[in-house]
C-alpha cells in the first residue's frame, strides 16, 4: 500500500503541475552550466544564449515515453527559428534503461530522434544536475515525475514550466515558443 500511495502521490504531481509564467521574473539562467552530450563532448547552454531552450526530463520506460514524437516534432519545426529541445534522461523515477548507448539507441529505433539528448542525469535532490538545483533554488521547480518541461527563454529567463501531462506540441507550450521566436 505504501508504493501505491508514493506512485499515486508522484502521479498527482505530475498531473496538477501547470506552466507558471510568472517565473520570468526569477534570476536568469547561470553562465556556464554545461550538460555531457550522450554523444560523448559536452552542451554549453551558453552556447545556446539568445535562443529558446526547452529542457525535458525523460526516461525511455515511462507512459509519457510517447512524448519524445513531440519533442522530435518541435525539434524539426522551431529548430531552423532557433528553439534548441534537450532530452535529459534520467533514472530519478527508476524508468530509464541501464546505460547511455542503451536509451540513444531505444530513442533513434523507436522514435529517429536527432535532437540533443544529455547521458542520464539526475534532476531531483542534493546530486541533481546543476541545471536542476538552480531550477530548485531560483524558481521552486524540481521535477516531479518523467517529462516535466521548462522553457527558457533567449535571455536566460525562465519562460515557463510545465508538468508530464501537457504535450510538448501543445497549443501551450508552442504558443509560449512561438511567443519568444516572434518576439
């Protein structure tokens, strides 16, 4: 009964989690912060500085896995405009394969994924990645389940949040993207 209520608990978390565009306000993103590529190499988010960058906690054995199709979708769509999609697998929620080559090659079979994607990282508690902890600190977000999204915007802001339930291409989440190319 315990394991039900923390898969209930984590599941409700995962579905009451809305965007919160008030987070605008909030410190903008930290120089330096860097990412291992599951490629081998490394991301600099600084690198990235000017464009918007959805970053999506997933894991390859949650039933949100089908979302990749819709990262992928937005990848090839607001790519050529500017929009960067990072995939960060992780195993916080005991959902992602064993390894890096593993999820790379679960996630070019099953969904041709050509989109950045990090080794598995974590993304909750004291070992989060960086990029996780500052999301905590700064702007009270730390995902609660596979698939929580958060957007920043081109000048390092956050531009929203949003749980596992709403689709990457969503009338919400692209139109706050469409909102930053356009802007």
């Amino acid at each position: 009964m315990l394991q039900r209520r923390g898969f209930i608990g984590m599941a409700l978390a995962a579905l009451t989690l809305s965007a919160r565009p008030g987070l605008a306000a909030g410190q903008t993103l930290p120089e330096g912060l860097t990412f291992p590529s599951i490629d081998g190499g490394t991301y600099r988010m600084d690198d990235w500085r000017g464009r918007p960058i959805l970053v999506v906690n997933t894991a390859s054995r949650c039933g949100f896995t089908p979302q990749y199709d819709d990262l992928q979708a937005l990848h090839e769509t607001y790519g050529p405009r500017g929009l960067v999609v990072l995939a960060v697998p992780s195993d916080d929620f005991r959902q992602e394969l064993d390894d890096a080559a593993a999820v790379k090659d679960f996630c070019e079979v099953n969904f041709g994924l050509t989109l950045p994607m990090t080794d598995i990282l974590p993304v909750k508690g004291p070992g989060a990645h960086p990029f996780y902890r500052w999301m905590d600190k700064a702007h009270g977000f730390t995902p609660g389940w596979n698939f929580n999204k958060v957007l920043i915007a081109p000048s390092g802001a956050v531009a929203g949040t949003w749980g596992s339930m709403p689709k990457p291409m969503g009338r919400a989440i692209r139109g706050r993207i469409e909102a930053l190319l356009s802007a």
